[in-house]
C-alpha cells in the first residue's frame, strides 16, 4: 500500500514515513502544496496524509483539488489547527479522518491502516482468502495457523492481494501500490518475488492470468 505524506515539515515528514515503512507501507513525499495537488491527481495512492499549513497552496486547497478532480483516495488530515470549525471545514473538503498535532506516530498509522482498508471494503484488520490468514494491524501473515515470514518486499505484495482477493491484478497496479515512486521495478523482480511468495506459501493460491496479472484466490484458479 501506497501513501502520500504531504507535510513540510521535514523531520515530521521522516518519521512519519519510517513508521510507515515499519508497518509495511510505502510513502511519497510531497513538501508543499503543488507537489501535494499534483501527485496525487497523476499517481495511485491509497491514502494520503495532508497537513493543512503547506507553502504555496494551503492542504484545504489541494483536498478541495483532489476532490474535484476525482480522486477519491482516504485523507487523513494532519495538523495543528484543532478547532471544531477546522475540523468541520477539513471533512466538508472531503477529508476521511482528522489527527491534531502533537500526536502519536502509531496512531497516524493505525488511522491509515484502517482508513485503507475500508475504502477496499474490508470491516476488518484480519483478512482472510482461504487458509491464507493477514492480520493487517500486526502485520502477520499465517497459513492454516502456522505463522509465515516474508521479506519488506513480498510483504507488501501480498499484503496488497489481500486487500484485493479473487480480482485479477495487473503488474502494474501492483508496482504502483507497491513501490515508491522513485523506484522503476523491472517485471523480472516482480516475477522473482511472487514466486517466492509463491514457494513460501507451498500451496497454488496466486494464480496467473497470462497477460493480464495475478490473481489472489483459495479457488481452483479459473478466472
Ligand atoms: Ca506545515
């Protein structure tokens, strides 16, 4: 999963992408509000956090942006403005979830967390495609009850085919929810690491569509 952290705060910004990293999430930077409007407008996020106090265009700006041009992605507001009035104005933007400054970093991931998986339609941390068992708040992957280890990488994978289990995911969609956006993954490591996954997982649950992806599935692998 993919997160734009629109914050010019520098440090803030850091931190908040360590720990987002450590709970298996990839961050985009954006430092001011241009960046913020058009990053997320040209790339494929799964949430974004928008601090409100950004140069150039104020976080309510690009929010009300974002909104107009249809991009639907959960936004989580960072901010030090905490007054009822703000908040009000920042959800009439079109904001998913408010978080005052000071705050705590696993609070902002948690929030996320559950923010992305309810815009993929999931009421709960746990998912669950067949045997195959992903605790989205821990971060654990189980297979029939025995825990399995993955690599920073495949986890990310996996994870994301979790959130989109029996659909057919194209290489693509998985690079651009998977990686960061300075990184060109070639198709090669794609490849090497979903069949790593695959060997982990011991049991055909990541079919191939030929051309057109992979598909996450406890079924017999038709499309
Ligand atoms: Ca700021």
């Amino acid at each position: 999963m993919r997160v734009l952290v629109a914050e010019d705060d520098q440090a803030l910004a850091a931190r908040l992408a360590e720990a987002l990293a450590q709970a298996g999430l990839v961050a985009d930077l954006a430092r001011d509000g241009r960046e913020a409007a058009f990053a997320g407008c040209t790339e494929r996020y799964d949430a974004a956090v928008l601090d409100l106090g950004l140069p150039h265009q104020d976080g309510m700006g690009v929010l009300r942006h974002w909104r107009e041009q249809g991009v639907a992605m959960p936004v989580l507001i960072l901010t030090g403005r905490s007054r009822w009035s703000d908040k009000l104005a920042g959800f009439g933007a079109g904001a998913d979830d408010y978080l005052t400054k000071p705050f705590l970093m696993d609070e902002a991931v948690v929030r996320l967390q559950a923010l992305i998986r309810r815009a993929r339609g999931h009421g709960t941390p746990v998912l669950q495609v067949g045997p195959l068992r992903y605790d989205s708040h821990a971060g654990d992957f189980s297979l029939g009850g025995q825990r399995l280890v993955f690599t920073a990488q495949e986890q990310r994978i996996l994870a994301y085919l979790m959130h989109r289990p029996d659909c057919v995911v194209s290489r693509s969609e998985i690079a651009e929810h998977v990686y960061a956006r300075d990184l060109d993954p070639d198709s090669n490591t794609l490849d090497v690491l979903i069949g790593r996954i695959r060997r982990k997982l011991g049991q055909p649950l990541i079919h191939t569509e030929r051309g057109r992806g992979f598909r996450l599935s406890a079924g017999d692998g038709l499309a």
